[in-house]
C-alpha cells in the first residue's frame, strides 16, 4: 500500500471514527442517549443543542440508573444541573428542575462559587457534586421520544428534501470557518453538502441564502497528497468540479486553502479551513435517522 493511501485511508477513519457513535434509544426512560468525549460544561451543553438534545441530568430515578448504566468506564461526567440559568443561586437541571426535587446528595469539595453539579460514583453509589465549569468531563446527550421525526430522518424542520436530488438541505446564515461548519452539520446527522453534478449544484444555488459572496461546501485537500476529496470520500472527478479560473495559478502560493466554498455563478474556491468565517449548507440523507 503506498504512503499517499495510507495517510488517506487514516484521514478518512478519523472522520468516521469521531462521527460513528450515534444516539441508542432506552426504552426504560423512552428516550435516546449519546456519551460524548470529554469537553468543559459550555462545549458539552452546545454539543447536545446542536445535536438536537439536552445534556442530560438524573432528574428522577430512572434517568439515573440510565445514566449510571451507560457511563460505567467514567467515574465523573458532567450533568445539565447549573446556575447559569437561573436566578436566585439555586441550582436546576436544564428542564427546569430544581436540585430539591433531585434526591441526590451534594458535594461541594472544590468550593462553594462552582456554578455547575458533575455526576459522581464511588463504592458507595453515584452523588453530585460542585464543580468547576471549565473542567473537561465526559458527557451524555438526551432526547426524548416526541414522534417528531419528519421526512429528512430528522425534527429539525429546516432541512428541506428536493426529489431532484433525493437529498435534505439546510442553510445555516451563523459566520462560522469551515472546520466548525463541518461539526454543526455532522452534529445534525448531515455533512456539508457534496454537489455531485451540475443539477444538484442548481438545485442548491436556489436554496442559498446569498448574504456573502461565498458559501461553505463539503469539499476538502488532504495534507501530504494534495488530493482534493468530499467529506463523504469522493474524488474530485467524481463530484461538481467547476473552479474559480485564478485557483491553479494561485495554488502553489497559499497550501494552507485546504477547504472548498461555492459563490453563486456555481465557482469554487479554495480557503483556509479554520478561518475566514462564512455561512455554510448542509446535506443530509433522508434514510439516515438521527434517532433510531
């Protein structure tokens, strides 16, 4: 196997290996759950908001035996419990559930300002406790069961399916670089969109909101080959491949522009992924559920 492949192939399963743990449902609270990767209480609370859920709280009895049995390899993770929220220095989970209606004890050995309550276990069982906001801890996204699934896999009512291209689309208008706007969409149980030929590349031109000039698109260059691929692995001979006429002159000059936008006359053009913030579109397969 030559290099170029091998570094391909690891590339690829790094994308696929972060995005391959999706929701499990649990009938015993009749809800999904998710554990994610260790982040600070902000980046876990944003997690689940984009992924269309709740961090999750043991707001009665069985949300924490749940929560206990899908989090046995962790002994502390974050929980939707906070101040933040809520006036009068009373702590309350995110559904609005206030800690004396949560029957569970309370340490607070890092000191009485910390604004957020972690999940603890020890031999003794699972306690909450006080704890530093920005600290990174493993975390559990919830949803419950609301039959509110629509015809894009999905609740989120702003994916839009086109029979032309049996696809579901979203135009996100936030200013984001293209790393972030990669997460959101993959967050939605979606990817950046791919435009595969000139149909779909007229299909999407339609549903854009052309605010800026330029819009974030799921194409990419891998470093050490060059190659350019879309974030589902196509080659670029394989998808729409209309650029801007300046790109291979220029190309040589700026290695950093690894990731892809689209303008409105259907041109591409190479950018630097983790700036330059731009609005961005998602895709998302219509028989891919989120929530299964």
């Amino acid at each position: 196997m030559s290099n170029k492949l091998i570094l391909f192939c690891a590339l690829l399963s790094s994308i696929v290996l972060d995005a391959q743990a999706w929701y499990v449902y649990h009938p015993n609270i009749d809800g999904w759950m998710k554990v994610h990767e260790p982040a600070s209480w902000e980046d876990a609370y944003a997690t689940c908001w984009r992924e269309g859920t709740l961090l999750a709280s043991p707001i009665n009895l069985e949300m924490r035996h749940e929560m206990e049995t899908v989090s046995l390899q962790n002994t502390s993770y974050h929980t939707g419990i906070t101040l933040m929220f809520y006036p009068g220095g009373q702590f309350a989970s995110l559904e609005g559930i206030p800690i004396h209606h949560i029957h569970m004890k309370i340490h607070d050995s890092e000191g009485s300002f910390e604004q957020c309550l972690s999940m603890e276990h020890d031999v003794a069982g699972s306690y909450l406790k006080k704890v530093n906001c920005s600290a990174k801890r493993p975390f559990i996204c919830y949803r419950k069961r609301d039959h509110t699934t629509k015809e894009c896999g999905t609740s989120d009512k702003q994916y839009k399916f086109i029979a032309a291209t049996g696809s579901c689309y979203k135009m996100h208008t936030v200013l984001l670089p293209w790393n972030d706007a990669f997460k959101i969409c993959r967050a939605e149980g979606g990817h950046l969109v791919v435009i595969n030929d000139e149909l779909e590349q007229q299909e999407v031109n339609k549903l854009i909101t052309w605010s800026q000039e330029w819009v974030s698109v799921g194409l990419r260059q891998y470093k050490g080959t060059g190659d350019w691929m879309s974030v589902q692995g196509d080659h670029l001979e394989q998808v729409y491949n209309v650029w801007q006429p300046a790109r291979e002159a220029i190309s040589h000059i700026f290695p950093q522009r690894q990731c892809c936008v689209i303008n409105k006359l259907g041109k591409l053009h190479d950018i630097k992924c983790d700036d330059d913030s731009r609005n961005f579109f998602c895709e998302k397969d219509p028989n891919h559920y989120q929530f299964v």
